[in-house]
C-alpha cells in the first residue's frame, strides 16, 4: 500500500478536564451507560479538585502532537495531524466533521495506549466508527496502527527511565530496591478474551532486561466497578504493603501501562501510592513515563511508514512477533454487558 492511500494522522486519546466546570460533564461522559452512583462520581470529582480540575493529559497530547508534528515535517511523510478525543474536547465527532471539511478521506490513527484490550484497542476502534456516523457522508475511513508494547521505540525510553530512577536509590541498596510495574486495571472477563496481561509481562520483562534489574512484579492500579467484580490484582496498595512486611527498603514504581502522566499516574501514583509509601516507611521513586521521548516519536513515524510500505522494516522485540494491523471482528471482547472505562 503506498503512501497515497493515506492522507492524514489522526491521534486518539481520552480526553481529561481543563477546569473545575469540565469535570463533572466529563465523568458523564466517562461513565455514560454504567450505573454508578452519583457519590461515586464526587469522589472522583474530588481527586481533580486537588489539581484545580485539569487533568494533565491534554496538555500532554499537544505536546506529543508537537514533537510529532516537527518528526514528520523533517523526516516525512508530511500528512497533517489530527486530534480528537474519546470524552472531551476535541471530540472525536467534531474531529472527524473537521477532517472531512478539510478534504481529508483515509487516516491512519494512532491511539495513545501501547496494549491490546477491550477498553484500549477495541473501544477506541468503535468509537472512531461512531465519530464517522456522527460526521455524515464523506467521514474520512480511518485504520488505527498497531499495537507497540514490544516496540523497541517504547521499550528502550522505559528502560532508560527506569535505569535512571534506580539510580534515585542509593548504592548500597540499589540491588535489593524492588521494581513494581504498574497498568490500569481490567475486569478478569475483559482479561480473558485479550492479550493485556501477556503484553503487560513481555514489556515488563524487555524493560528490565534492558535496565540490567530483574527484581520486579507486575500489578495494577486504578480500578473501578463493584467489589464484587473480580479485576486484575494486586493492587499497587497492597503490593507495597507486602512489599514492606517483606522486608523491601526501597520500590521503583514504573507506570509501563501509561505513555504520559495523566491523571492516574499523578493521584493514584504519585499522590495515594506515595503517601502509603511514606506512612510504611517505604522509599518509593517513580519512574517517568516515555511521553515526548525522541524515540518514541520516531517509533510513531516507523508505525507509520510500515503501514505504507510493505517493504519497511516492522521493529519488535522478545520472543512475541509485531501486532497485527488489521484486528478480526471478534477481537478484544468487553466480556461485560457494558463496556469498562479505560
């Protein structure tokens, strides 16, 4: 497929609040179609006040998109980029209505989440296609690129980051400080029909081999839904209480699942995760998550230009082959009645 195919880049992210007034329509958005007490939404509510109700990860689009931008202007192909939304604005409707007015017709999409899940591939693929019903005749198809966990653009900068944050500890414990890797956390139904968790321990896995630090765990943050409905464990919490009760002196706290320190990295993390750290007395450093790394801004452009040259080369690491491109109907089911929010 050559290049004349596509004529435009489409980012596609989750979209977060820029003001106390965005948040509660925000998690309307968020969590339309699930029962979820209004209370539940206030706590919430309440982890954004703390940061005056914005939520980092806009701020944090515009800058990939930036970088982006400035990689493919200099290096090629120069397709115009494009940026919408799951829950808030841009929004992907309006998005794709603007792309269809600037005479776009076929997009190549890439979407800011590294693994392969419902909630993270799936979802976001229907939402792009109700974008396009809601844009009317002459929505530009859009083709999201593939899946990047084992990316040695998206492995390298995590294991650079995590070398650096190991150096935060000093030397004489440096070898016995524990790595946690943390993702979101999905219902086990959602689990089962994906390869989440597989991709999560290869990435784990490539990362600590390339940082030359083999003591690690993979758990999970930041999930939501009734107690009675099994999602993927250990929580990050109660990781560092085993942690501490085991004896640990010293914890990396590597947020493989995120690409950028959007809101669950900033309160679940570095916020509640930290003060349990402290109130244990537990030394916990955080690594950074890839954002704006060069190479992982070059990693998108080889997404990319695999995609319109069959002969470019399709870069993976480990054992696991590159994703596919295209994904069968039947992928990444929400293994629930209503769909998780990711």
């Amino acid at each position: 497929m050559s290049l004349q195919n596509y004529d435009a880049l489409l980012v596609v992210s989750f979209g977060g609040p820029e003001g106390m007034e965005d948040v509660m329509p925000f998690l309307s958005n968020v969590l339309r179609g699930r029962n979820v007490p209004e209370a539940r939404m206030r706590e919430v509510a309440h982890h954004y006040e703390l940061f005056g109700g914005v939520s980092p990860i806009n701020g944090q689009n515009r800058r990939l998109i930036a970088a982006l931008e400035a990689e493919l202007e200099a290096e090629g192909p120069r397709l115009p980029v494009y940026w919408g939304n799951r829950n808030w604005h841009p929004l992907l409707a309006d998005t794709l209505r603007r792309m269809r007015d600037d005479g776009v017709r076929s997009a190549l999409a890439f979407v800011t989440s590294a693994y392969s899940s419902y909630s993270g591939c799936r979802q976001y693929r229907e939402d792009v296609e109700r974008a396009r019903e809601a844009a009317g005749p002459g929505a530009p198809r859009v083709e999201k690129l593939r899946a990047f966990y084992n990316h040695p653009g998206f492995v390298g900068p995590n294991a650079e980051n995590l070398h650096a944050a190991l150096g935060e500890i000093p030397a004489e414990r440096r070898a016995a400080a524990r790595v946690a890797f943390t993702a979101h956390s999905i219902p086990e139904a959602m689990a089962a029909g994906c390869d989440y968790e597989r991709q999560l321990l290869e990435t784990c896995r490539l990362v600590t081999a390339e940082a030359g630090h083999e003591n690690w765990r993979l758990v999970f943050q930041s999930r939501s839904g009734p107690p009675t409905q099994a999602w993927l464990e250990p929580d990050i919490c109660e990781h560092l209480r085993e942690l501490r009760r085991t004896g640990a002196e010293d914890v990396v706290v590597a947020p493989v699942g995120f690409i950028s320190d959007h809101m669950e990295v900033l309160y679940d993390l570095d916020t509640e995760a930290r003060d349990l750290a402290r109130e244990l007395g537990l030394n916990m450093v955080r690594a950074a998550t890839v954002g704006t790394h060069p190479d992982f801004i070059r990693m998108i452009r080889e997404l990319i230009l695999e995609r319109v040259d069959a002969a470019a080369p399709r870069r993976a690491l480990g054992a696991l082959p590159p994703s596919q491109d295209h994904c069968p109907a039947d992928c990444c089911p929400s293994g629930m009645t209503r769909p998780a929010a990711g």
